[in-house]
C-alpha cells in the first residue's frame, strides 16, 4: 500500500473513532480543541491535519502540480 493509501486509511480511522467518541460522550467544544492530555481527542487535530497535509503534498506529486 502506498504511503498515500496508509496516510488516507489512517484518517478514516481517526474519523471513525472521532464520531464514535462524539456519539457516545458528546462533545464540548473545550474537548476537541483544547483536550486534556489524557483524553482520547489530545493531538488528534494536529495529527488528522499533518495527515491531511502530507496527503495533499503526495497528490501533488503525483500529478506534478508542485515542486
């Protein structure tokens, strides 16, 4: 599987347990985004977007659409 394809599979990943911890506890907005380091949603912005961001940066590639 591609770098790519790894990066795309963990995301859905994140956003099934996001939903899932969102359904069954609800969710404040203090909770997602300033999250107690003990608590299931800590980094979870930071690392959805660097996931995001490094997807983007592969489609590029990709297509040769940046340096």
């Amino acid at each position: 599987m591609s770098e790519k394809q790894e990066l795309i599979k963990k995301m859905l990943e994140m956003q099934k347990r996001f939903i899932a911890y969102e359904q069954e506890h609800g969710l404040d907005p203090e909770e997602y985004y300033v999250p107690a380091e003990n608590h299931p949603l800590h980094n979870y912005r930071q690392e959805y977007k660097e996931a995001a961001m490094r997807v983007v940066e592969l489609a590029h590639a990709e297509k040769g659409s940046r340096s």
